[in-house]
C-alpha cells in the first residue's frame, strides 16, 4: 500500500476489498453501481473485470472511478463508468481529485490497449463535448408522506386514485419469484419498445448478489390476480432509484404504473433514503417525459462523455437512426429477442 500511502491513484478490484461498501457509502452521491454489489452482477453476468482506480490517503479512500472494459476485437476494447448504470460519477470531492483520476483513467486505458474511456453523467466534464443526451429526474424524499403527495401534478394524483379505485394492489418482494415476474413484464416491454431484454442471468444475478442482500427490492402491481406492473428499484447509501419498469399495456388505462411508482417512493422514503431517482430519459420520449415532470422532481439534463485515446480528445455527439432496426425486432418472438439479448449485450454494455 505505499503509493496509495502515499496518495497516488491506485488500480483495484473492490471484490478482494471486504471494505469496500463503506469505504464509497461514505460519499453522499455514492449509489448502488459504486458497491461492490454490481460489480460482481457485471462480473457473474458478462464476465467483466472490474479496474476501479481509487486515490487513497491512508486507509481512506478520497476518491473512487469504477471501470469496466467492454466490447469485443472486432469493435475495439473501451472502458466504460460504468456499464448498465444510467449515470456513474467519479466519487470526487473537487474538481483536482477528479483530474487525477481522469489521467489515471486515460493511462490505464492506453496500456490496455483500449480505444477510449466512456463517463456517464461526470459533472466535472460538463462544457465537453457530449456523445450522448439525456434527462435525468430526482426526487427528494421525505418522512413527511403528506409533503411529497403535495409536490405531486393533479393529474399525477387524480391516476394514482384511480389505480386504487380499480382495485389495483401494490405488493413488495424481496424473493427470486418477485424478480422473474418482473422479467417476463420487462421482455414483453421490451419487444414493445424494439430492443432486446436482457438475459435473465443478469435478473438472477440481481437478485442474488444485489435484492437478496438487502439493497433493493421488487415492486409488483396486481390486478384482477394477474401481475400488470413491476418495477426493480435498487438503493445503496442514502440514495435510491427506479432501476427497471415494465408494464402489461392491455391495462394501461387502470393507471398501475402511478399507483405502483407512488407506494415505491413512499417505501424508499421510510426506509431512509433521501433521494430517488427516475433514471435517465431520451430527449425525444416526450412521453416519459411528461410521466416524470408529474412527480414533484428536479429535472436536469446529463451527458455522456467519450474520450477517445487514439485522438485525445472528447467525441461529439453521433445522431444514430434507429428506427428501421426497432420496427424489425418489435416482429420477433421474445424468444428470439432473448436470444439476440443474450448476444448483445456483453459487448453493448
């Protein structure tokens, strides 16, 4: 330990560090994709070997990048902070902690042979050129249950009545079942959006290494006996989030999704966390968008950032039409979906 003694920005794998959760829970802004929880999900998952650069004074740990490599040697390898997380800050105090950190990074990732490093959502790269946009909505939770109904759009209430009144009932799991019922809502909406599920390995991994250790949870709407909605929310520290939701859209109109968001935050907020986040949203799903505002959340726009090693220089933002693509996979079984899911994604990341 003497360059860390000394300071200096060390390469780690936080799951030879059985401190390691309360070392990054110290930081306010730290989540569940800094545990060494989902490092292992990645692991288990995709095989991915976590090299989180963390700069130590002492025993305490000042600074923490998590990073993967990602994609395959026909596309090229890239470090990625971190992948399957909506948004994965440095855990910095100021702006020269994370310079250290970005060399590091830059570094590491030339002697690997990687063709560049990905951030999402680095506040301290904001005036950089941006390879992706998106919005991100936070909500502040309180024990004040009557406050946060308050900050609420009517609409958004007058939906979560009426969920109520339809008989739709909220249930919470922390079990295996809870997590596969998820996934067969997540599957089939996928396939309605025009882009592969994940493999259900990732799901069980969840399960295993993050919901059964106490850092998550299933939250299930049921309806006439059947499961219409779900969400996956993960917490880690003070600050929790809405990781995945799927839905059933023949029962769209009994509004379960804003009763099953609703008695998600209010659950969050009793445990005590202090801020639930809705993960990001495209700027062009005005949808979702509009779904979001209803909350009572600050709404603010993240970028993703690639710093491209060959050229030393952030990427701008590329426009890709998907579309044509998405039309073609919303016409394919969920089977086939799964299948290309399980191909894809751990080279995607």
């Amino acid at each position: 330990m003497s360059n860390s003694a000394a300071g200096e920005v060390v390469v780690v794998n936080p799951l030879s560090m059985p401190q390691w959760n309360p070392l990054v829970a110290a930081f306010p802004e730290a989540t569940v994709f800094h545990s060494a929880n989902w490092a292992r999900v990645l692991v288990e998952s995709y095989g991915f070997t976590p090299s989180y650069l963390a700069l130590f004074q002492g025993e305490a740990l000042k600074g923490c990048l998590p990073l993967v490599a990602t994609g395959s040697p026909l596309t090229g390898r890239r470090g990625v902070s971190l992948s399957f997380a909506d948004s994965c800050c440095a855990l910095a105090p100021s702006r020269s902690d994370f310079q250290r950190l970005f060399k590091a990074a830059v570094a590491y990732g030339r002697e690997k042979g990687w063709k560049g490093v990905e951030f999402r959502a680095e506040p301290f790269l904001k005036g950089e050129a941006a390879s992706e946009k998106y919005m991100q909505h936070l909500i502040e939770l309180s024990p004040d249950e009557g406050a946060m109904h308050r900050r609420l759009r009517e609409s958004t209430a007058r939906n979560i009545r009426k969920a109520v009144r339809e008989g739709v009932e909220v249930e919470f799991s922390e079990s295996l079942q809870g997590v596969m019922e998820y996934y067969r809502l997540h599957c089939l909406t996928r396939k309605r959006h025009g882009v592969p599920p994940q493999p259900s390995r990732f799901f069980r991994k969840i399960h295993e290494e993050v919901i059964a250790r106490g850092l998550g949870f299933t939250a299930l709407a049921r309806y006439r006996g059947g499961t219409v909605a779900g969400i996956i929310c993960l917490g880690f520290g003070r600050n929790a989030m809405y990781k995945y939701g799927a839905s059933d859209e023949t029962f769209q109109q009994v509004r379960a999704n804003n009763l099953l968001l609703w008695e998600t935050i209010k659950r969050c907020a009793h445990d005590g966390y202090t801020s639930f986040s809705l993960g990001r949203t495209d700027l062009d799903n005005e949808g979702l968008l509009v779904f979001k505002n209803g909350w009572g959340a600050e709404a603010e726009p993240i970028s993703y950032y690639r710093y491209d090693l060959r050229h030393d220089l952030f990427c701008s933002e590329e426009k890709r039409d998907l579309g044509c693509m998405k039309k073609m996979l919303r016409r394919m079984p969920v089977a086939i979906l799964r299948g290309i899911g399980t191909l894809l994604y751990k080279y995607a990341g």
